[in-house]
C-alpha cells in the first residue's frame, strides 16, 4: 500500500492502477492479484494507512467537544499530507473494517455525549466535509489562509453543536 500512496502522492489519482504498482514493485500485474482482489482495495488500503495517521486517542478526552476538536484536525492533518488521494478515497464508499472501527469510536464520544444515533452520521460527515475541503483548499489557498479558515469554521461547527446539544429537550 506504500507504493500505492508514493505513486499518488508523486502523480496524482490517474497513476493508481494494479499494473504500475505492479511495476514499481518489480513484479507482473497478475501476481498483484495474490495481495489485493484490484483497485477497491487498494483504495481501501489507502485509507487505512492514512486513518492509522490519526490521533484515534483523542477519543478518550473530555469532554466531547475537546474530543472533537482533536479528531478533526488529525483527520483534517492526516489528509493534508496525502492530498493528491483525497479524490480516490471519495470515489467509493467505505468497506475497510479499520475504518469502520475508527468511526465507530468517535460515535461512541458523541452518544456518551447525548447525541441521538440519527445524529451520529451526519454530524461526522459534516466534519470530514469540513476537513476535506480545507485539504482541497490548500491547492489552491495559501497555507496561513487555509489553516485560519479551518480554524475558523471548525470552531464555529464545535460551537453549533454545543448549542444544539444544549437546546435539546430532555
């Protein structure tokens, strides 16, 4: 999977494909097929290595706004070192049971909070939603610009959550 996110890194979501990794690694594009059932899973196993780039520990801070603040900007960190694999990891939905779990611990905080499980899924998208467009941004915005709008809007998104939460009956 290194391989895999060297060649994005260096070239960009069109160099993805089982026979230049194949190639990089020295061996014929069907013997790629022994490790990997084709582009699916590699693109599976490229979010997994960036998830294991998170900071899934900040699961465990209180209180759960602290929690989210930490989460977003190692997703958000995690992502920006590896922009050019942004568009793939959105291409497909997510299957890796590693990712699943590191979703599943961040739902965990929200529901300790007193989130309803409606609410579980769309709040973390809207996250990613935030972290993932302050990544495409950096292509185009300065680095100083960019880390301020995240800053910003994550902040505002924490806060709004807060207040939801506050207001909810019961």
């Amino acid at each position: 999977m290194r391989t895999a996110l060297r060649l994005v890194d260096e070239h960009g979501p069109a160099a993805l494909s089982t026979n230049r990794i194949a190639a990089e690694l020295g061996v014929k594009g069907p013997s790629l097929y022994n490790h990997v059932s084709g582009r699916g899973e590699i693109i599976d196993g490229l979010r997994e290595l960036l998830t294991a780039d998170m900071d899934l520990d900040a699961a465990g801070l209180r209180p759960w706004t602290a929690a989210c603040d930490r989460m977003a900007r190692s997703y958000r960190a995690s992502f920006a070192a590896h922009p050019r694999v942004v568009p793939l990891l959105i291409s497909q939905p997510i299957q890796s049971p590693l990712v699943l779990a590191a979703y599943e611990r961040v739902f965990a905080v929200l529901r300790e909070a007193g989130w309803p499980e409606d609410d579980l899924m769309p709040m973390v998208r809207a996250m990613e939603y935030l972290a993932i467009g302050s990544v495409l941004d950096l292509a185009t915005g300065t680095p100083e610009e960019t880390e301020r709008a995240f800053d910003i809007g994550l902040s505002a998104f924490i806060a709004g959550l807060e207040r939801q939460l506050a207001e909810r009956p019961g």
